[in-house]
C-alpha cells in the first residue's frame, strides 16, 4: 500500500503525518474521483489513468470539526498498480512509504495509541511500520480496505 509522509509545514494540520495523496478539489475537477487522480499526479508524479485501475471506493471519511484544523469530507479511492513509475515527490510530501498489506492483517502490528488533546488523554489505535506512525483518519480507511477486499 502506498503511502506518503506529508511535509512539515507550519500551519498544517496533518504536519509530518503518514498519510494517503489527495487534497481540496477543485472548481474544474469533474468528479472526486478526478480530483482525488489530479492530487496523486501533483505530489507524487502518479498518473493513475496511465499506470492504475480502479478497485473501489471507500466510505466518505468526515475529519469533523476543531478550531485547529478545517473540516473536510475526504472521498477515498482505491487503486491497483501493476507497476510503479518514477515517481516525483512536490513540496507537500517528504517522503513515499510501501506498506505490505500483509503488516496489517496481523493483530500483533497494531498497538494502543495514547495521545494528549486539549489536555485530556485519548485512546486510539495506531500501526508502526519503519518508524512510521499511522493512525488517525488513514486508519479509518485501511481498516475499511482490509473489510471489503478479499484476500487483502
């Protein structure tokens, strides 16, 4: 599965979190679906209609509201390469990550996240893969992933 670490950037978020490509659509994108293939090509040089085939597309993901962050419906797609371009990263990630899929079929990888909000204690749950921290709303989407395809 891949993977991207975004960049860290003052004022971001999602600051030097793991990650999936996409971002805001556009006014001249077409769809999600095109906006979510436009994002890919711009930060990390993927062009999905060339080098990828549509699996399937997940549940829309809502990051609700907080005063630190905007709130945001993220349309996920998914889909399969039969091989990978050069890819070339821009400004907005630091780094591409392979995931196996295999890492998160097995119980012993995912761990109990504790983190501090507003001064209260939260619980979650969260994966470690190369020193990687993957938690959060891409957990939510690979957790979906792993329910409705088969075998993955």
């Amino acid at each position: 599965m891949l993977m991207i670490r975004r960049a860290v950037r003052e004022g971001d978020p999602w600051s030097g979190h793991m990650g999936f490509p996409g971002g805001r659509r556009d006014p001249e994108d077409s769809s999600s679906q095109a906006c979510a293939a436009r994002e890919t090509h711009e930060e990390i040089g993927l062009d999905l209609g060339k080098h990828g085939a549509l699996l399937c597309e997940l549940s829309d993901v809502n990051t609700g509201w907080r005063p630190d962050r905007p709130e945001m419906l993220i349309a996920p797609f998914v889909y399969w390469l039969d091989a990978v371009p050069t890819l070339s990263l821009n400004h907005e990630v630091d780094d591409v990550v392979w995931v196996p899929l295999g890492f998160f079929q097995e119980p012993e990888n995912r761990q109990a996240l504790s983190w501090e909000w507003r001064g209260k204690s939260i619980e979650s749950d969260a994966y470690y893969y190369d020193d990687n921290q993957i938690w959060g709303l891409s957990l939510m989407m690979i957790d979906e992933l792993l329910e409705i395809v088969p075998g993955a």
